[in-house]
C-alpha cells in the first residue's frame, strides 16, 4: 500500500479527510511531516527546513482559500542543539509572518533522523474544495513551476547557497485569498502538476486537456540538458506548493491582473480523461512510501 492507497481507504472512515485541509466550522486545520532523508537533501540549513516544513502546511491552507491563523510545529533530531533550534524556529516564525499567521510553539524530541510535523490552523467562511470542477471551465496554475527540482540538482552540484532559497518558497496565501472567490476546485501541486490534476479530475469526476507550454521556472533552463528532463522537473516532480484550479474562462483576464503573482492557464475541464498536448498525461509524481 502507498500514499495515495492509504488515503482512498482514510477516506472511507474519515469523512473529513480528502482536501488540503479539514474544515470544521469555519477553521480549516491540517499537518504534514517531512524527513531529513526525503525532504531535506544534505546542505539544507536549519532555518530553511523550519521555513519549508511551515510553508508546506501553510501552502495546504492557503489551497483551501483560507486565512492562516497559527502553526505549531514538533521538531525532532539526533541531538538537541540550541543554534539549530533557533534557526529553525526562525525560519518556521518568518514564514508565518510573511503569510499573515503566526508561530505559536511545538515539541522537541530525539530521533534517528531529523523530523518535522507541522499543523497549521486557518480561517475560512468560502473553502474551496476538490471537488468543484465543471466541464468548460479553465484550467489555471499560479506562479512556475520546476523550482524545487532545479533546487534539489543544485543541491547535488554543492550550489547550496541558491538551493537553500529556491527551497524557501513563498506559500500562495494571497493568491489563495483571491481565488477562493472564483474558483470552483483547487489544491496545491505538492505531488507534483500531474498527479494534483488526477487527484482533481478524480474528485470532481471529470477530465482535462492540458497544453503545452508549462510555466517553467528559468532556474529549471539551468539545470536540464533535453526537453524530457524540462517536462519530468516542471509536471512530474512536485514539491512546488504551486495552486492548481479551475475557475470559469470568463475569469481568467480579471484573476491574471488582479494576482502579484503569474497565473497562466494550462488547459480546460471536459468530462472525461487527461491528457497533455493529446496524449494521455501519467498518473506520476511525489508519493510517500
């Protein structure tokens, strides 16, 4: 059983379980938990793992349209050191200030391994769930994408000085707030472009055709050498905390000048299959387990 195995049966017992975020009168809550061996690469520095790892549950409340309100988050490593902590607790509180929320504490432990679980609470009177698509309606993403990717191979040339900012993405909590207002499904593309549209088309039960080109991030020009390297960092690789939604084609101009940040459409929603410039588009991306 993988990740998304697991979820489709939670799903089952769990009837609040599904979207980025749970949302129980009016607060939207929800958790992550990354690992040094598969979250952080070698050369990640404590203040951009407390950055991303907030940034992470904040970019999950920002997919539901929400308002952070607080992040906690449980901080765990093989030795307890105080410069370490302190970075880390900076980063995880900067972030939250950029967003409007606010870092309220967490736990400390010990672990083979360093660990992180986040939760993170906002506010929302409008969510905007998965399951809203309507044949039709286009298909848009914010900002570029391909960065964390890019990131991850300047993290293996040594280059960890611009990994470590490229790692530090800026959650979509703005562009969030605006869309809520238009958009009828939405999510963030931490599984990657490809898996966050099936896990769309899948709950909305609809489809899409998505064109190229894809908003690619101009770091990832630096970092491939062929067109297939360009589509796997920008479609498949994930960990971007980018928005995926649809909203009606009526919207798109007004949303595109309205937004600080790029919002590109990608393709429409129709009733069934999904496919990227006419060929079937894989089921492919980040997967825990």
């Amino acid at each position: 059983m993988d990740e998304r195995d697991a979820l489709r049966a939670l799903a089952e017992t769990v009837p609040g379980a599904g979207d980025d975020a749970a949302v129980v009168d009016g607060l939207a809550i929800t958790t992550d938990m990354l690992h040094r061996s598969t979250d952080f690469p070698v050369g990640t520095t404590r203040y951009t793992a407390g950055w991303r790892s907030v940034a992470a549950s904040l970019s999950d409340i920002a997919a539901m349209g929400a308002d952070p309100v607080a992040a906690v988050a449980a901080y765990a490593a093989p030795a307890l050191d105080w410069d370490e902590i302190e970075a880390f607790v900076r980063g995880a509180r900067e972030v939250c200030e950029l967003t409007g929320g606010a870092y309220v504490g967490g736990d400390l432990d010990d672990h083979e391994e360093l660990t992180v679980t986040t939760t993170v609470a906002g506010r929302t009177e409008n969510p905007v769930f998965r399951s809203g698509a309507t044949p039709g309606e286009a298909v848009c993403v914010t900002g570029t994408l391909g960065r964390s990717g890019a990131a991850l191979a300047l993290f293996e040339r040594g280059e960890t000085e611009r990994a470590n900012d490229l790692f530090r993405f800026h959650p979509r909590v703005a562009a969030g707030r605006v869309l809520a207002g238009h958009a009828s499904a939405m999510m963030d593309s931490s599984d990657g472009l490809a898996r966050s549209l099936h896990q769309l088309a899948e709950a909305s039960d609809c489809g899409f055709t998505i064109e190229s080109p894809l908003p690619a991030d101009d770091v990832v020009e630096e970092v491939v050498d062929s067109p297939d390297r360009k589509r796997e960092l920008t479609a498949f690789f994930g960990e971007d905390f980018e928005l995926v939604c649809t909203v009606p084609e009526s919207a798109v101009d007004s949303l595109r000048a309205e937004l600080s940040v790029p919002f590109t459409r990608i393709g429409t929603v129709v009733e069934s299959g999904l496919t990227l410039d006419g060929d079937t588009l894989p089921d492919r991306g980040y997967t825990h387990g």
